[in-house]
C-alpha cells in the first residue's frame, strides 16, 4: 500500500490536486401532472443513449399506459414521454412512488460481425498482450471483461480510437495505481460508442491522460489519451475492450464482446493471443479507410 500512496503523491506534484468527483451523467426521469394525469418524462442531456427501466414500487388507484416494469432507450440529448399514469378510479385520488434504473448504452444493441479494430495505440509502436481470451486470466473473470485485451506497454504511450465513434464518458482524476483491491473502481478511462452501439473502454490512463471530452467525435487512429497504471493494475498497461449493454434482472449489465483487429496495407486481421508482440502499422489515413472498407 505504500507504494500506492508514494506514487498518488509523485502524480500530485506533477499534475496538481486530482479533479473533483465528476458530475452524475445527466439523465433524469420526473413525473409531471398532465390533469389529472401523470407524464413520466425522460430528459437525455448527454451524447450516449440511454437504456432504463421503469417500476412503480407503491402504486395506488393508478393506470400505466404501459405494463410495468417498463423498458425504454431514451436517444442523447432528448427529451421523451415514457409514459403516463392516469387514475383507474376517476373520483379518487392516486398515489406512487417511481423507481428508475438506467445505464449508458442501448440494450438493444447488436455487434457488427464484419467490424473489425485498428490497435488501439499510435503507429509504429509495439506492446506485447498480456492478458487475452484463451490464455492465462488473472483479472478478466467476469462477463463484462472476460473478450478484454490487456497491452503491455510504458507509461504515457499515446492511446488512440481503434474505431470511429462518439466519446460518452471519461474519468481523468484518478491519480493512484497498484494492486490493492480497493483501486478496482479508481482507473482513468476513456468509453467510446461505435455506430453499432458497441461501446469501447480504454483504461488504466496516465493522471493527466485523458485528451478527449464527453460528446466529441473521434476518428479511428485519433489520440484520445495516454496509458498508465492507475487503478488496479501490476504495472503500465492498456487494458481495452468492446461491449454492449444486455437485460439482466431487474436492470442491465455490460456483457464483452469477441474483437478482431487489423493492421498493415493491405489489411491483416487476427484474433489477439496472449502474449503476441503487435506494432500498429498504419502508414497513412488513406489506408485506414481502405482497412474500414474492406471488412
């Protein structure tokens, strides 16, 4: 643990005080009387979809237009009535209490299978995978990181988009790193939403290391951060994977997702292995949308 602790006060001197919690991701569900009704309203603010669900934990003389519990995707930046709630009884009053659960992503969501991956590091560098599906897992145990591809690779190696998409969310005020338990929810990462409503995760980024903001559109090949230890990691890696959002329960849950990536002219494309060395070779722009088109 004293390791930790020196390297979250040698971040704090070169980088300052770390950035104070960030704010909620701005989505908000509020019953709103339309006579003797009421709307449920969803109001997006954000650049991702959002997926939630919808119960009525005390109800009393009310009727949803919709059966309960109800599943919705509410688009970013918009606003929606869900639905509403108007008295089964006429002559009597209603009473409820609302109950949302939400998350970033579309729970229907469907992976492209002929999408394929740049490497998510800039050209002319090589990292070795450290960890990846079919050989040695020490940490990608669960569903939403079991597909996860861990690169090996120096602090402050530049990260960039493996495919075009939109950023829907970051967290760059982390500044400790090392193998206490208690830093698995404490890395600096970047989540990028792809056209098919995969989203992707880069994380363990350097304090100082995120370069992008919530709702900028990136480019495959775009520098969107730099790699480092922060959070629960044995050392400087690119931890990065792709999923989508799934049903599950009474909510949702992220499930990951098998990827291929490609690399050269004309382009290659293999499934990661553990411990291959790969080098992104991606000579000019021009061949990144050949790569694109040729999936």
């Amino acid at each position: 643990m004293r390791l930790v602790v020196l390297f979250a006060l040698f971040a704090a001197c070169l980088h300052g005080l770390p950035a104070a919690a960030k704010a909620p991701y701005p989505f908000s569900v509020s019953a709103e009387r339309n006579g003797r009704s009421h709307d449920l309203v969803a109001r997006n603010r954000g650049p991702a979809p959002v997926s939630v669900r919808l119960t009525l934990p005390v109800s009393d003389n009310v009727r949803p237009t919709q059966a309960l519990p109800f599943y919705a995707v509410v688009g970013p930046r918009s606003e929606v009535v869900l639905l509403t709630l108007a008295p089964a009884d006429p002559g009597r009053g209603t009473r409820f209490s609302l109950q949302t659960t939400f998350q970033l992503g579309s729970y229907h969501a469907v992976p492209d299978p002929r999408e394929t991956c740049r490497l998510p590091f800039a050209d002319g560098i090589s990292a070795v995978i450290g960890q990846a599906p079919g050989g040695p897992i020490t940490s990608h145990a669960t569903p939403d990181s079991e597909e996860a591809i861990d690169f090996t690779m120096p602090p402050h190696t530049p990260v960039v988009a493996a495919r075009d998409g939109t950023v829907i969310e970051t967290e760059a005020s982390n500044l400790f790193g090392g193998q206490d338990r208690t830093l698995v929810t404490m890395a600096n990462y970047v989540r990028i939403l792809h056209e098919d409503g995969t989203i992707a995760t880069y994380a363990h980024l350097s304090p100082g290391g995120v370069k992008v903001v919530a709702g900028q559109r990136v480019g495959a090949g775009t520098v969107i951060g730099a790699s480092g230890a922060t959070g629960y990691a044995s050392g400087p890696h690119l931890h990065f994977v792709v999923q989508r959002l799934v049903r599950q329960n009474d909510g949702f849950a992220m499930v990951s997702v098998p990827v291929r990536f490609r690399v050269g002219n004309p382009p290659a494309v293999f499934v990661p292995r553990f411990g291959q060395r790969t080098t992104a070779d991606y000579p000019a722009a021009v061949n990144e949308k050949r790569a694109a088109g040729a999936r």
